[in-house]
C-alpha cells in the first residue's frame, strides 16, 4: 500500500512539475510583453546623507502590475529574468526609465539601479549604458549602479575591465547586500568600488545583538579604511539610526528614512522627507 501511495505521489509530482515548467514559459512570455507594454513600473527609495543632512540619491526598484496575478516583487521575476536572459531588456528598461524620471523631475539628486551580476560577463554593458544616458541626456555623474559582490566572482577579468570603463564615464559602482556573499575586503578593494551597502540582515540583528552591533561598527571602519562610502540598508528604528550615526556610517537606507514611492510622491514629499530625517538625525544627537 505505502508502495502505491509512493508512486501515485510521484505521478503527482511529475504532473506538478509539468505544470511548473508550462506556467514558467508563461510568465517568461508574459514578462517580455511585460516590458514592451510598459506593465512594468519604478518605485524609489532615498538614501540619506548623513554628513550633509539631505538626501543625495534614491534607488530605483522594480515592480510589475501583472494582468492576472496582480502586483509582483522583483524577487518574483528576477531569477527568472536572470535565467532566461531577459534581464538585458529588463535593465535597459529600468536604466531608461530611472534616467528619465530623475532628469526630468531633480536636477542634483543622483539614481541608483540594481544590476545583475551576470550582466558583467559581457562587455556590451559600457556600451548599453552609455546609449541609455545619450538618449535620457542624464549625467553619468548622477547615475549609480549597485551590484552585489558576486560580480567579482563568476567573470573577474571582464567585471574588472568594465567597471572601470563605467568608473572613467563618472558613474558610481556600489556593492550591494555588502558581507552576504564570499569575497574578501582586500579582494574586492582592487574592483574600482565607490562604496558598500552593508545588507540589511545586519542591521536587524543589531536590535538585539552586542556582537551584530559591533560587526557593523567594524565593517563601517574597514570601508573608511578603504576609503569608500558606507551605506547601511534597512534601517527600520530610531535606535538603529542612532548605533549607525555613532559608528560613522555615511549614508542611511530603509523603512525609518523613507519608503520606497512613486515619483509622484517623491516630487511632492522630497522636502518633507529631508526634514523629518533631518529631524531624526538631530534627535540622535
Ligand atoms: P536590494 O537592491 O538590496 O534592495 C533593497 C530591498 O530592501 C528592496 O526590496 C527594498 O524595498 C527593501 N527595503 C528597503 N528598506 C527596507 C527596510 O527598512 N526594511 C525591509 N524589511 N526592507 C527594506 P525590493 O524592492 O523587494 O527588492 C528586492 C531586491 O530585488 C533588491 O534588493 C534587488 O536585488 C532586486 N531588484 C529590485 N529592483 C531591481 C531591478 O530593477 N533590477 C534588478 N536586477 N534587481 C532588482
Ligand atoms: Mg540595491
Ligand atoms: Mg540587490
Ligand atoms: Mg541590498
């Protein structure tokens, strides 16, 4: 009995896997109309600085309205854009549209755009950034690019060459979700970084942690040894922006700073969100 139990539970797996692969092709169709019908759409959420009390960028973040399934999180078609190579279209639509909302709306704060890792093992990605900021007239000076330090590791000649082709353009190079992944300090000090973003599981387990507390407390000091800008992500509390403050930390990141919004609200909200940060900043003191 157990025996036929196992084998009708196989045949329900195999139908289910079936089933999978059918609904994967499909959102993979749907995601290539989704780009070319514009189904998709960018939030963004700012960056603080610390030091000169404003805000000096906001990170464009990806969200699909999708027809059936309602609103989707990058987490939802990024692997799957990344496995099936439609993450090139996916960032170029992203670049264009990031580049054409902040020159339009801001003319000092800068944009930051995720790209992925794999995007690096070309070397067109000059060339496709440099065509996007032709036709957005946006300064490459303002355009910021985080990419998680992976990137060092699958191709690391050609990640090294194209990011100082990016670097001598004037863009920004920013190591995303900073102390997940398995490269060292010193190995990723010879890729020309501008900065770090130390990921955000850091900063929550400061809330109950000595030890977590002091880890952020050390990374801040490498990166100021290293000579690059620390930015801390997901901050969430007074009391972590106020550890943060303390330990030197250049620009903050997350829900207690700001949400990410439409540009719509940021056009109408840039200045009050400046102030009550500012606001809470001072608070820490
Ligand atoms: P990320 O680049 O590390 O972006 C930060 C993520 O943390 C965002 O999630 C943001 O909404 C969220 N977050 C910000 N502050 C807080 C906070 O205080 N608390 C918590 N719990 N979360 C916070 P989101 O928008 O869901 O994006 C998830 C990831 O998807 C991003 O992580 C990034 O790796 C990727 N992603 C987003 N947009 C794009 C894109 O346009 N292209 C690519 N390749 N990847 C993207
Ligand atoms: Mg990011
Ligand atoms: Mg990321
Ligand atoms: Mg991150």
């Amino acid at each position: 009995e157990a025996k036929n139990l196992g084998s009708n539970n196989f045949v329900l797996y195999q139908a289910d896997m079936a089933k999978q692969i059918v609904q994967r092709r499909e959102l993979e169709n749907e995601l290539r109309e989704a780009i070319k019908e514009d189904q998709l759409f960018l939030v963004y959420q700012p960056r603080f600085d610390i030091h000169a009390g404003r805000i000096h960028s906001v990170e464009a973040l990806v969200r699909w309205l999708h027809p059936r399934h309602g609103l989707l999180m990058p987490d939802q078609f990024i692997p799957l854009a990344e496995e099936s190579g439609i993450i090139t279209d996916l960032t170029d639509w992203v670049l264009v549209n990031a580049c054409r909302d902040i020159g339009k709306e801001f003319n000092h704060i800068s944009v930051s755009v995720n790209i992925s890792p794999i995007e690096f093992k070309d070397s067109d990605v000059t060339t496709r950034i440099k065509n996007v900021l032709a036709a957005t007239h946006f300064p490459a000076e303002r355009l910021e690019l985080e990419v998680t330090e992976t990137v060092t590791l699958c191709s690391p000649e050609n990640a090294h060459t194209v990011m100082q082709e990016l670097k001598t353009l004037g863009i920004r190079l920013l190591i995303d979700d900073f102390g997940t992944g398995y490269a060292s300090f010193y190995y990723l000090h010879s890729f020309p970084f501008h900065g770090i973003k130390i990921d955000k599981s850091f900063i929550f387990a400061m809330n109950d942690s000595q030890s977590a507390k002091s880890i952020v407390e050390k990374i801040i000091g490498l990166g100021k040894d290293y000579n690059l800008e620390v930015t801390a992500e997901g901050i969430e509390t007074q009391e972590q922006l106020q550890q943060l403050i303390k330990y030197k930390c250049d620009v903050a990141q997350g829900y207690y700073i700001g949400r990410p919004v439409s540009l719509e609200a940021l056009k109408d909200n840039l200045h009050i969100i400046e102030c009550n940060i500012e606001a809470r900043c001072d608070a820490t003191l």
